[in-house]
C-alpha cells in the first residue's frame, strides 16, 4: 500500500465521520429540542417538573401523538392527510354517543372509517389523485359526519374509556408511559419488521418496489388504514379526557400532526419517518403551545404562532447540520 | 357542429355545465322563481373565490409540492388591516385597500423566504408562515368592530343590471392573468418551472425570481381579497378567509388547471367558482343540514376530483 493511498483511506475515513456526526446530531434533533423545552419550562416554574405536573401538562400529548402517528404513515406513503383533525372529531361524536350507548354498532361504525381510509388510499393510488385534494374534501365529509352524530356538544365517553384515561400508575405520569408505549409499538412495526420496510419504501423508491413485484396499490392500502386507525385511537383517548364530545374538537390536529411528523425528524418525500421522532415532536408541540407560553406569560394569542415558531427553528436548526453534512 | 365539439375539448367546459346544471336544478325545485338573483348572488360571491383562485392557480403551476396553504390566514389579517387602516372613513379607501395589498405581498414575500432559506417543501413553509400570521391576526384583531366606510361597502354591493360591477372588474382581471399567463414573459416562464425546473433554469429562466414573484402574486391576492370580503360582509373577522383554503384549491383543480403543475387554466377558474357557489345555494334552497350541507360538499368534491383524476401530484 502507497503512502497516498493510506491518506487518502485515512480522509475518507474522517469524512465518513464527520458524516455521522452530523447525520447523529440531526436524528438527536427532536429529542433536542423536547429536553429545551423541558429545561425552559423547568426554570420557569420548577414545580411543574413532577408527577402531578407532567400529568397536567401532558394530558392532551396522548391523542396528539396518535393523531401524528396516524399523519406519519400517510407522509411514509408520500401523502398528505389534511382531514385527519375533522376524523379525529368525527370518532371522538361517535365515542361519546354511540360507543356508549350501543357499542356494538359503535365499533362497528369506527371500522367501517377505518375502512373508508383504506378505500382513499386504493382511490387515490388507483385514480393517481392528488391526496392533498382528496383529503381536503374528506375533511368536509368527516366534519359533516360529526355535526349529523353530535348537532350540539355533548355526549359522554364510556366508563371503561374514562378510567383508563384517569389510569395513575406508580412513578411514571400515564401520558409518559402511554407515549412510550406507543413509540416503541411504531417504531418495531415499521422499523423493524420487513413488511415495515416495504412500506417505508413505498415512499422512498415506488417503481423498485413495483419491480420487486411488490403491489402498491396494497401498500397505500395498508398505510391509510393505519393512519385511520390511529386516528381513531387518538379521537378516543381524547374523548377519554375531555369526556364530552363536540364537532370541532379534533379540527386544530391535522396541522399540529403535520407539524408534529415534521419536528419529529420525517421528510415530506422518501419515505423518511420516524416514528419516536413524531411522538417527541408531538409532546413538544403539546408542551410549547400551552404550559410553557403560560409559564412564560404570554397570552394565549401565540399560541398557534409558538407552533409555527418552534417549526420553523428546528427546520433552520436541520439545514445547518445538513450544511454540515456536505 | 365542429365549433362544438372543439368547445367540449376545453378542459374548462365541464366545470361552466356544472354550474349550469345546477342552477337549473334549483330552479327547477323553487319552481322558476329566483333564477336570476340567484345569478346575481352567485357572481357576488364567486369573485371572492376567483381572486385567490388565481394565486393559487399560478403557485401551483409551479409544479408539484407548490401550494399556498396560509392564504386563509392571510385573508384574515388583511382583512383586519384594511378595517383599521379605513377606520370607517371615505377617505382612507385607497390607502387601506394598498395596506391590505402590501400586508398580503409581505406574506407571500415571507412565504418565499422560508422556502427558500430553510429549502423546505413549500407545504411546511405556508404551513407554518399561517401559523404565526393567525396569531397575529388574533392579536391585532381582537375586537375589531370597526365597520368599513359606507363608500366602500357599496362599493363592494353595487350593482349594475343585476350584475355586480366588482364581477365585471374581476372578469378584466382575470383576462389580464390568463394573457399574463400565456403571453407575457413572466406567465410562460411559471408553466415552463411547472414542466420541469431543470431544463426552465437551462434554458436561462430565473427560477428563483420567478417563484418569488408567484408566491409574492398569491399573498397580494389574497390580501385584496381580505380588504374585499371585510368591505362585502360589513366587519373583519378572523375566520373570514376559512372557508378559502379549501375552495381556493379546489376551483384551481375542478377548473381544469394540472396539480402536477405546468398547466394552468383561467376561465376554469369562474366556472368552478361558480359552480362551488351555486352548489352551496342549491343545497340551501333545498334545505339540507348543516351536517348534510357539509357532507355533500366533501362528496361532491372528492367525486369531481375523481371524476377528471388522472394526474399527479401536488406534493
């Protein structure tokens, strides 16, 4: 071996170092940004950080993070869901009315939605329709559903719903439990198994997949109905909290999900998620909108715009470590 | 014969034989009576609609992934804007309407200016742009009351013949976008980007301003239209625009414009715009549900879109 051939080993071995750092530090990113808002939050009011106090100022975390998994599989597919927040509100009516009082036909209603997301996704991957219209319309569909099961706020969740929302464990707040629970669940589903691969790659290279002899059309099938399926859960744990239910409840989610898959490290295009990236983006959006801004005495106002703010900074935050990358 | 069968060969055609079917459908259900004012009204209100239609038609002939998604937003503060600026006085007219206008292109302009700082997809950047414009809105506009001056809501009221004249400056205004969009320099380099950046940028486009431009057109729209919808329903009011996003999207789809972009259609635009009114009038003279109103609207859109499907994308 030449003296030049070892240097230029020996560069390329830095390179890739330097590489992985910053594709680390980037994959670090979400996790970041929760523990500076944690950090915030924790010098602003030291009380907060405690067992009561996580459970008060997550308590809505838990259908944020379901609503931004549910999000997450669309964008996986290479799609946008925009009425995911008017489907979160249709299934919190239907929770609060007819999974009480006939849960039969309640269940029965919630998987025929599922199985209308899983028929938008063979429409839209059959017809080659542009999801961001056909979710628009949807959004329409769903909020309409939800005025003609609930004309006026009210209803009242089920007993069982109630008390495993109200669930104290030992230690460890419930919402951080269930967030746990929830990543790791995703993450070994679509991570780790290989038919999580193929749907990744749904998104990351379509015609390999097809030449593979895989079926998209499947595929788009399967990612929907997952995101449907999520998206019920989230609709009943946030009935479980709220424990009554009205139209509008769930409409302020479709953008807190996308935003949510965004923070979380997720890409619109290839495929790229991750699924314990969009649940911390999740519990940092859920704790940045409200407990931190009221610490910080900022009126509810900016709230909407502490969202878009903290978007925007890690965004800026990801370009600098991509410079890096280059 | 030939004449119409060329006719029917437009892709814009479809959308005016929607409108038409049902306004003669409603007309049909209240027995003849109304059919004109319903006209009328229907002009009234498909202006709003064609104003931002027409930013959003040239932001996404971009191509895909382009879409303005803070245009609701953005009516709703300018529309707080112009209210404030007017304060209830004849005078001021002009003077809010341009600080309507140049609150819209400071939108549009941030709007770009996150797309292309962060070089993120233009989805996240209006996404999270509207974010903070609605908090703004909240802010600044909280308990607004001012009423616009009397000169200018009859501005936005007044009608000639049955036709109202804010229609007629609307239709010189969408002759001018469809011969800035096929004839001028700037409209042909947007569906050039929209068909492929790459060859665009190579054959000497400048991209870059070119999108800056298209993104800075949708916000003024959009401004303007605040000022106008303020000055028609007598108030500024955050969820003015709401109802924006969608329709804005889908009279551009429905009108014939490709989502995958480089393809645009103006008059498409009119006849989706009044179709999505008349539909909603119909579903009124027929008495429907709120829940049922909604309902059917999705329904309707989603089978449209299915219905003249075939391209992709707009991401």
């Amino acid at each position: 071996m030449t003296a030049a051939s070892v240097e230029s080993g020996l560069r390329g071995a830095a390179e890739r170092d330097k590489l992985a750092r910053a594709r680390m530090l980037r994959g670090l990113l979400p996790a970041l940004s929760l523990v500076l808002v944690l950090l915030a939050i924790a010098w602003l009011n030291p009380r907060a950080i405690s067992y009561f106090g996580f459970s008060l100022m997550l308590n809505l975390a838990i259908p944020i993070a379901l609503a931004t998994i549910a999000q997450m599989f669309v964008i996986a597919g290479n799609e946008l869901d925009l009425s995911i927040g008017t489907f979160v509100g249709f299934v919190g009516c239907v929770t609060a009315t007819w999974l009480k009082d006939a849960p039969l036909i309640g269940v029965l209603i919630l998987l025929g939605s599922i199985g209308v997301y899983a028929l938008l996704g063979a429409l839209i991957h059959l017809r080659n329709l542009p999801s961001i219209v056909v979710t628009l319309g949807m959004s329409f569909v769903w909020q309409g559903l939800a005025i003609l099961v609930l004309p006026k706020p009210g209803g009242k969740a089920p007993d069982w719903l109630l008390s495993l929302m109200a669930f104290k464990p030992p230690l460890i707040p419930f919402p951080i439990i269930a967030a746990l629970l929830i990543a790791a669940v995703v993450h070994f589903g679509l991570m780790r198994t290989s038919y999580g691969v193929i749907l990744r790659g749904s998104g990351g290279n379509a015609a390999a997949l097809e030449r593979a002899g895989w079926s998209l059309l499947r595929t788009k099938i399967v990612l929907f109905a997952l995101a449907g399926l999520f998206g019920v859960l989230s609709g009943m744990a946030l009935i479980g909290i709220t424990t009554s239910a009205d139209a509008n409840i769930g409409n302020g989610y479709t953008l807190l999900a996308i935003a949510g898959v965004i923070l979380g490290g997720g890409e619109f295009v290839g495929g790229r998620v991750s699924p314990i990236g969009a649940v911390l983006g999740a519990l940092t959006l859920a704790l940045a909108a409200s407990p931190l801004l009221t610490f910080m005495h900022i009126p509810p106002d900016w709230q909407v715009a502490a969202n878009g703010a903290i978007l925007i900074i890690v965004l800026a935050a990801r370009v600098l470590i991509s410079r890096r990358e280059r | 014969m030939a004449s119409l069968r060329l006719l029917l060969a437009k892709p814009w055609i479809w959308s005016f034989i929607g409108a038409l079917l049902v306004w003669l459908a409603t007309i049909a259900f209240t027995g003849g009576y109304g059919g004109g004012g319903m006209i009328t009204a229907a002009l009234s209100l498909a202006v709003f609609t064609v104003i931002v239609g027409v930013g959003q038609m040239f932001v996404i002939t971009l191509g895909p992934g382009n879409v303005d998604l803070s245009l609701p937003a953005n009516i709703g503060l300018a529309s707080a804007v112009a209210m404030k600026v007017m304060d209830g006085n004849d005078a001021m007219i002009a003077v809010g309407l341009l600080a309507a206008l140049a609150c819209g292109m400071a939108i549009g302009a941030a709007n770009y200016l996150l797309i292309w700082a962060l070089r993120i997809p233009p989805i996240i950047a209006t996404l999270s742009a509207s974010f903070i414009i609605q908090s703004i809105d909240i802010s600044y506009g909280r308990g607004l009351q001012i009423k616009p001056p009397p000169g200018f809501a009859d501005f936005t009221n007044w009608q000639i013949l049955g036709i109202p004249v804010l229609a007629i400056l609307t239709v010189v205004f969408t002759i001018g976008a469809a011969i800035a969009l096929q004839r001028m320099i700037y409209g042909r380099s947007v569906l050039a980007i929209g068909q492929n950046i790459r060859a665009a940028w190579l054959a000497g486009v400048n991209v870059g301003r070119i999108r800056f431009l298209t993104y800075t057109l949708s916000g003024a729209l959009g401004g303007l239209d605040g000022a106008l919808l303020a000055g028609y329903f007598r108030g500024a009011n955050v969820d003015i625009g709401n109802e924006y996003l969608l329709a804005s999207i889908a009279v551009v789809v429905i009108g014939g414009t490709s989502v995958a972009g480089g393809k645009a259609n103006v008059p498409g635009v009119w006849g989706a715009a009044l179709f999505l009114v008349l539909l909603l009038t119909m579903l009124n003279t027929f008495g429907v549900s709120a829940g049922v109103r909604l309902l059917l609207t999705g329904l309707i859109i989603v089978g449209v879109i299915t219905a003249a499907g075939g391209q992709k994308a707009l991401r």
